[in-house]
C-alpha cells in the first residue's frame, strides 16, 4: 500500500500557509503548568485522560507501559506526518529522513522477533505501519514480515540501505548471541543519513537543521560511549559506531572518552570537556547530577543550547516557520521521553507494588 492519503497534497510554494497551520499544532505542546499537574496524578487512567488534548485520538485499552508507550509515539508520527503535508517540498525530505528512526525501530522490532521465534502475526504487533506510509514503504515492511528466519532477512537487505548494518548485525548476533552490534549499526545508520542528506537543504533551512543535527549527533556519540563503556563493549568495535560529526567535542576528546577505564572515570570526563565550554550558556548544575540519568542530561545541554542560538524572526516568514517546525518536533520527543513516560513507569509500578504488599 503506498501513502497516496497522507502526502499527495498540492504542493505549497511558500512558508506562509504553513507558519499559520504550525500554530495551531504548537497548542499540542504541554506547557510548564499542565506538566506539572500532570506529575501529581496517581491514577493511570487520569493520566491518560489528561493527556487528551495533547494526544488526539489517543487509543489505550490495556494500561500497559508497552501500549502506552506505542500509542504516545503513533500519535507523535501522525504530528509528524501532518507537518510534512503542510510544508513545502524542499522541507519534507528532511522531515522524511526524520522518521527513518521509527522505520529503523520498526526493523529492529521485526529481526528481534524473528530471533525469538515469534510469528509473522505477533511481529505485525510491533510495527508502526503509519509510519511506513508516510515514507512510501509500507510493501517492504510486509514482505520484510514475512520472512521466517535471518538469512532469508540479510539476503532480503542485501539491495537496501539497511544492507551493511543488517548483515554485521545478524553475523555478531550468531557469533556471540548478543544484539547491541545489530542496533548500533542501525542506530548510526540514521544519523549518517541525516548528515549525508544536509546538503540538499535550502539556505535557511540548512543554518537552522544542520545545528539540530550536529546537536543530535554528539548526543548519539555521547550516548554511545556511555552504553558501550557501561556493558564493556571492546573499545576497538565501539569505535566502528561513533559518528565524525563534531560539534562540542573534537575528535581527540572523543578518543579520549572511548578510553576511559569504567563508567565513572567516563562520566567525570564528560563533565570535565563540558564544564571547560564557553557556549552553552548554563551552568551544567541546573541539569542535576550528570550519573542520575546521562541520557536524559546530555539532552537537556545540547537541546538548551540549540534554542538559545535562535530566536523567532518577526519579519522573516521562512525563517520562523523552519525554527517553529524543529521546536515542536523537538519538544514533542522531549515531553514523551523525558516528562510522560517516566510517570507512567512510576504510577504503574507503584500500582503493582501495592496489590503485593495488599492481595484481595
């Protein structure tokens, strides 16, 4: 089935129909006041319910993580996906190359149910099709299903793009029963997409995104280093999955990171290289400590920065609507990652400590 629903809109000539309809879907933001109510609930199911108006058509019946989880991230792609049909041509191909990591969540979800056994059924399960509408690639994703083990899959990939990360991937899995190898060349593979497609950006276009990407990317290394230090990952093949993309870090000090003896020798000199630069205009303490939860604390640096090098441009109509786009993307990853999430975890756990400690 190919997207002909979503994207074969005409095609808008100019920024200004989008700066107004990106307006109304900035509305779908949670502001700092409703967030914090949004802590203070004990209930999942006034949780969920208060998320409504953020979440259009949020469709839960099972209060589970997994399909809480599923169904914040559908609605995240259709945001997405309405961006694209309100924006002008030159933009939807980054806007595409953006979804590439849910179609990578996709494959990862499909080979890591192949390897467990599952059926073509329980995999489809899995799989976000909304997104492969959007990229036109709903007949591969079927046919990806379909194959009953991870030969007929490497074989299937060998003409993709997918083909190199795929095939060291399966050929580590089956040497050393262990996936880290399969998802970090996936991983890496979107931010080298990202990177590589850059060039094709309009002026304005190229200043705002080409910053997000250089933010996302020392993210990617970053975090990368952390995970493969953490899990002992042998150094010489963690370096394969770094990314020579630098913004912050020059190359040394990432191959001074890479070689830090444990997680905490690793954490210190992170925080040691940040403290020492002068852009980042806010002293790291207001992230709260750096071993709490790295991921979530060199997001905050990198995205605080990328907001404090732009600012909305009255009289420049492209300009603002490009930044308004990256915004509401960003902000909308950032709340469910960093705000939803996390509460829902808490307010499930609790739940079921508390029929342990009381049994009807």
């Amino acid at each position: 089935m190919k997207c002909g629903v979503y994207l074969t809109s005409v095609i808008i000539p100019s920024y200004a129909y989008t700066y107004i309809k990106i307006g109304f879907l900035k509305q779908l933001i949670i502001g700092d006041e409703p967030l914090t109510k949004l802590k203070k609930l004990l209930s999942i199911k006034e949780f969920i319910e208060f998320l409504g108006p953020y979440y259009p058509n949020l469709n839960i019946k099972d209060y589970s993580i997994e399909e809480i989880e599923r169904a914040l991230y559908h609605t995240l792609i259709k945001l997405i996906g309405k961006i694209i049909l309100i924006s002008p041509q030159s933009l939807r191909g980054f806007l595409k190359d953006f979804l590439l990591k849910y179609e990578i969540m996709n494959i990862k979800q499909i080979i890591l149910g192949t390897i467990v056994g599952m059926s073509k059924n329980e995999k489809s399960e899995n799989v976000n099709f909304l997104v492969e509408e959007y990229l036109e690639n709903t007949d591969f994703v079927r046919e990806l299903l379909a194959l009953p083990s991870l030969d007929e899959i490497q074989l299937f990939m060998r003409n993709t793009k997918y083909n190199k990360a795929v095939r060291e991937g399966i050929l580590y899995f089956k040497n050393n029963n262990e996936i880290f190898v399969l998802e970090a060349f996936l991983d890496q593979l979107y931010y080298l997409n990202l990177i590589n497609k850059r060039n094709q950006l309009k002026k304005k276009e190229k200043q705002i995104i080409s910053l997000y990407i250089d933010c996302v990317t020392e993210i990617y290394n970053l975090n990368m280093l952390y995970r493969g230090i953490n899990n002992n990952i042998d150094r010489k093949l963690l370096a394969q999955f770094l990314i020579e993309n630098y913004l912050f870090l020059d190359k040394q000090q990432i191959h001074t990171l890479l070689n830090q003896e444990d997680i905490n020798k690793f954490l210190d000199k992170v925080e040691e290289i940040l403290m020492q630069i002068g852009g980042l205009n806010y002293p790291l303490e207001l992230f709260g400590p750096i071993k709490d939860h790295f991921y979530q604390w060199i997001e905050l640096i990198y995205i605080n920065y990328y907001f404090s090098k732009f600012k909305t441009k009255i009289d420049d109509i492209d300009y603002s609507t490009i930044f308004k786009i990256i915004e509401v993307i960003i902000k909308k990853q950032k709340e469910i990652q960093h705000h939803i999430l996390p509460n829902v975890v808490t307010i499930i756990h609790d739940k079921y400590q508390m029929l342990e400690r009381n049994p009807k």
